[in-house]
C-alpha cells in the first residue's frame, strides 16, 4: 500500500444552534411569556488514533471534514438537540498543525483529541426575561464552530530508529530482532517507506523503526532526500548502522560522518540523540577493518557493536545494550500544542473584522464571527484582559458603530452570551 505520512484537510466543527424567539400560547390566552428554548452545541472535531492505520493515505480522496451544526432551540422552551462528536481516525503519532500559524494543535499520539471545538447554542428568549423586559423578542445565534485548515504529519513513535546508507542491512537487522518483515535486496533504497518492528527480550520490549537509506545530500534531497527523518524524530535512541566491510567501496569512517552531517542539517536536536554504532556485515570484514573502525568511534566516545545480519552474531549483545540505555532515556516524546495568546487571535482576525449591530427592544446586539474566539478567552474577572476586550471593541469600530446607533450611558449590549451596561 502507497505511504503517505503528510497531508493538507480543512476541518470546520459544527456551529451552534440558534436560540428560539417564541411566546407560550394557550387557547383563550393573550399574551404568554416567552418560551423560545436554547440552541444545541455543534459537532466538535476530534482526532482519534487507530492502530489498524498506518498511513494517511484515506486523507488523499477527502479532504473537508463538516461537523453538524447544533438544532435550533424550539417553542415551549425546548432546547435544541446537541451533536455529538465528529471523530476523524489517523495514524498514533499523527500531528495535526494549523497551516495559517504553523502551530501545533495536536499530538494524536494518546487519548483522542479535541482539535476544533462545535459552537455552543444560542440562548432562547425564555433566558431573557426581566421584570423590565418581559417580552423580549430576541434570542441569540449560536456561536460558530472552529474552523482550521490543518497539516496532518506522521511522525511515527518508535524508540530507536535505524539510520545508514543504504544497503548497510538496516531492514535484515530489523528482520532478525524483531518479527517485521521488510524487504531485503541487495540494491539500494529496497526501502521506501518506514517499518516499525516490535523487539522482545523476556519482559522488556521496545518498538524500532527502519526508515529509507540516506545519502550525502539527502538533506539537499538527493535520493529519497531526509523526509523520512521525521519518523526518527521522536525516536529515544539512535542505531547507527554502517557497513565495516566496506564491500561497496566506501570507508565506513567517511559514511559515518556524512550520516551524522545529514542528521545535523535535518535537525539540531537529531544530531544530538544519544547514538549507538552497529558495524555490520562483520562477516565480510577483516579484522584489521573492524579494529580499525571500532577506535575511530571509541574516539568520539559513543558504543560501539559488531554485528552481523546475516548470521546474526553480535544481535543479541547489540539489543541488550539498547534495552540498557533505553532504561535511561526519557519516554518517546510528545509535542505540546500551542495555544494562540489573545494578541495573536486578534492579530490574525485583524484583516476581517465585519460586524454587524442592531437594535432589539432596547438592546444592542453584535454579530461578529471573529470576536467569538477572542470571547472564549478572555477573562471578563481580570482587568488586564477586559482593558485588552474594550480596545478590540474599539479599534475595530463596533464602539463608533454604537454610538452612531444612539446608545446611552447603561444600555445593553450583547455579544454572543455575554453582555454588558454600556459605559462611557
Ligand atoms: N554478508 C552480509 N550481507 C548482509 C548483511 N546484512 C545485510 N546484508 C545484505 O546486504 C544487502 C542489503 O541489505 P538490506 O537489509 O536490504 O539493507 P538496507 O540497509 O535495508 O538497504 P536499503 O533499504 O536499500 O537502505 C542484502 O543483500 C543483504 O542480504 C551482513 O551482515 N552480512
Ligand atoms: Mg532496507
């Protein structure tokens, strides 16, 4: 099946109902009170991970992902039906980032994930009775739904990740720790997407990963190019696997170099995952190369093991000491999502700032779909952030508007479900 482990959706979560503007009738009866119930909460957007998934390819054919929208609240204060959530299945270890900020929503890695969140409903008229009001003929609109157009990314969780040039005999080390079963060929790149193979010794077992062989340049994109390095990017544990026979004619000092260098230019942080040497195809090698190579890595102080695949001697000490060092390294990482700061919501709605006000029975209503957002997270308790709320209020011209429109010091003024006396 094709790999694909990057792709671009857009998800919108469903809005929230509208409330009701109803009043109770009876027969014989004049004038009943209000009775227009409150709108449903929308369909949230969740993501799931699926372990029976293993690559994002479903995520090629369909690409909008539509919650349902929360029901309108009804007469005889009847609130309308919530949705329940949109679940979206990926792969575990599947990152979901905004494309407009670039940040991280979520690390789909664990529990299913929340990503955009439905609207709440609108509240009925029957919420809005005063004793100085008791007809109102209002209610309010459901807030919208989330909407992101999002990079979902693989970045597979594994502990150790197998990286070397290719045809070192990554994929026939795998194949005799672990029970996967990739390709093995004698040429090079027979590996063209990851696999992940579970290793067992007595209680303890690991998950490794062989990705596509590197080669200079690859972060340039030569051959497969680096991208595959994003699967070793959680990984704990480097296995550095370099041919020391040398069969191909390379020195296996020089390709232990350039690999490293590749590793840099992907990133700082890969260069610096703690790494073991396995020098494979010892079987081929003499011992004057074995020794040879051994002392140039004894040099830079890292482990040094040498194996071979194909007979499968040195294996076994190899993943001993990887289960070793594992025990002291932190668990595969997780990525944090980043919350947006007020600033930079109302930074990034600067551009769209439409509103619209009216007038209902003395009150002023705004629609404004970019202030729902803002208004989920300000604190209305906390002077800083409602100094932060009266500046957008005005810089975006709804104060202006107001005022235009005649309010009076203490009117009302209503934004979604929040409102407000009016102050000069
Ligand atoms: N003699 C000998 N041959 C080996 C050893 N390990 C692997 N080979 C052979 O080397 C060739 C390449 O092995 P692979 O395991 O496919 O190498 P790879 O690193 O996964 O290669 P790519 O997927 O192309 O990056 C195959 O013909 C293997 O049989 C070894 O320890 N000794
Ligand atoms: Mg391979």
């Amino acid at each position: 099946m094709m790999f694909v482990d990057k792709v671009n959706i857009s998800i919108k979560a469903g809005n929230g109902g509208n409330g009701a503007v109803s009043f109770h009738r009876e027969k014989y009866v004049n004038a009943g009170g209000p009775d227009g119930g409150d709108g449903g909460k929308g369909s949230d957007i969740v993501f799931a991970p699926d372990d029976s998934l293993s690559t994002l390819i479903d995520f090629r054919y369909k690409k909008k992902y539509i919650a349902p929208d929360g029901e309108p609240g009804g007469a005889k204060r009847c609130s309308g039906k919530s949705m329940d959530a949109t679940v979206i299945k990926v792969p575990r270890g599947t990152i979901v980032k905004d494309q407009n900020t670039g940040r991280i929503l979520a690390d789909v890695s664990d529990e299913p994930v929340v990503v955009a969140r439905g609207g709440k409903g609108g509240r009925g008229n029957a919420r809005f009775a005063t004793p100085t009001r008791q007809i109102p003929r209002f209610s309010k609109p459901g807030f919208p739904g989330e909407k992101f157009d999002v990079t979902l990314e693989l970045k597979l969780l594994a502990d150790v990740g197998l990286v070397g040039f290719p045809n070192v005999g990554k994929s026939s080390l795998i194949s005799v720790v672990s029970a996967a079963k990739p390709e093995i060929a004698n040429y090079h790149f027979t590996t063209i997407t990851p696999v992940l193979g579970v290793v067992k010794r007595g209680e303890k077992s690991f998950v490794m990963a062989d990705i596509p062989g590197l080669i200079e340049g690859a972060s340039e994109g030569v051959g497969l190019g680096h991208e595959f390095l994003r699967h070793v990017e959680r990984c704990r544990l480097i296995v550095h696997v370099v041919d020391v026979s040398g069969i191909e004619g390379r020195d296996p000092k020089e390709d232990f170099d350039k690999i490293n260098h590749e590793l840099a230019n992907f990133s700082e942080d890969l260069a610096e995952r703690p790494q073991i040497v396995a020098a494979n195809k010892c079987d081929l090698a003499s011992d004057e190369q074995i020794a040879e190579f051994e002392s140039f890595i004894g040099e830079k102080g890292l482990p040094f093991f040498k194996i071979s695949a194909a007979t499968t001697e040195g294996t076994d000490a190899l993943i001993d000491a990887v289960i070793a060092k594992l025990d002291t390294l932190p668990p595969v990482k997780r990525y944090e999502a980043q919350q947006l700061t007020l600033k930079e919501l109302a930074e990034q709605d600067a551009q769209k700032r439409s509103f619209t006000v009216t007038k209902q029975d003395g009150v002023y209503i705004v629609d404004a779909e970019w202030l729902a957002p803002i208004l989920s997270v300000v604190n209305m308790e906390d002077y800083e952030s409602l100094q932060y709320f009266q500046r957008v209020l005005r810089s975006s011209g709804i104060i202006d508007e107001l005022e235009r429109q005649g309010i009076q010091e203490d009117d009302l003024v209503s934004i979604f479900d929040f409102e407000f006396n009016y102050v000069r």
